[in-house]
C-alpha cells in the first residue's frame, strides 16, 4: 500500500509539473485588455467599450435617447487624455429623430495618437435643437489605461 501512495505522490507531483511547466512554456502575450465607460441621464444614454493599446483605442459605442420627449438627435463621442495632459474629443457619432427608443451602434471605431493614452470617458447628449437650453449632456465613467 506504501508503494501505491508513493506511486501517486509522485504521479501527482510529475503532472504538477507538467502543467506548470506548460503553463511557463504556453505564456504568450498578455490578453488584451477592455474598457468600459457608460454615459447616462434622463435624456441620452450610451456606452463606449474599447481595446487599449499605449497610444490606440480599438471598439464600438453605442447610443439612445428616448421618443417622446420632442428630442431631435442623440450622440455619442469619445473623450481621451494622454500623459501629456491634453484632451482629445472625438468627432460625434449622431443618431436623428427616427433612431429614437432604441440603440444605435458604431462599430469599428479606432483612436490614434502620439503621446501615450492615459484614460478615455464617453460624451452622451441629446438636443431638442433649441440652442444650450434643449441640450443635455452626460459624462461617462473615467477608465484608466492598464498599459500606462
């Protein structure tokens, strides 16, 4: 029965190590990581989720405002900050009045810059198309760059 244990102990221990060992020899590259930001009030909703790279972004946002509201148009943009300190706007991605009460995508977006991106947040608004009074606009949540 000694021998049994022995056996299995040292079977146990092999394949441990083995898999260990695999593990240390199959680690490639990191998996590449995903933000999040989410942007939402009474009158625009929408999200941004993106692949980092140092100085790119990779992804999609999405946005909606509701019917009903005599909205004309809801968008989305992105917002990025580099370690340089300065502020980038993204150019709006508009939905008319007829895309009211449901999301609209935008997919295949990318972000290119020199200086290293150091964290991204969305812009939801919506207008009723009467000047500051009858725009509404929501900042979403800030998401730190994990590669900086």
């Amino acid at each position: 029965m000694r021998k049994t244990t022995v056996r299995r102990l040292a079977m146990t221990g092999t394949a441990g190590l083995a898999a260990l060992a695999g593990v240390l020899v199959q680690a490639g590259p990191a998996a590449a990581a995903t933000g999040r930001s989410d942007a939402c009030g009474t009158y625009a909703c929408g999200s941004g989720t993106f692949t980092w790279g140092k100085k790119t972004l990779n992804g999609a946002m999405s946005v909606t405002f509701p019917c009903g509201k005599d909205l004309i148009a809801g968008q989305i943009r992105i917002i990025v900050t580099g370690t340089d300190g300065k502020q980038q706007y993204g150019s709006p991605h508009i939905v008319g009045k007829n895309g009211c009460g449901h999301y609209t995508v935008f997919n295949n977006l990318s972000w290119n810059q020199k200086a290293d991106i150091k964290f991204f947040q969305v812009e939801t608004s919506s207008t009723k198309g009467q000047g500051s009074s009858g725009f509404h606009k929501y900042l979403g949540n800030v998401v730190d760059n994990p590669l900086t």
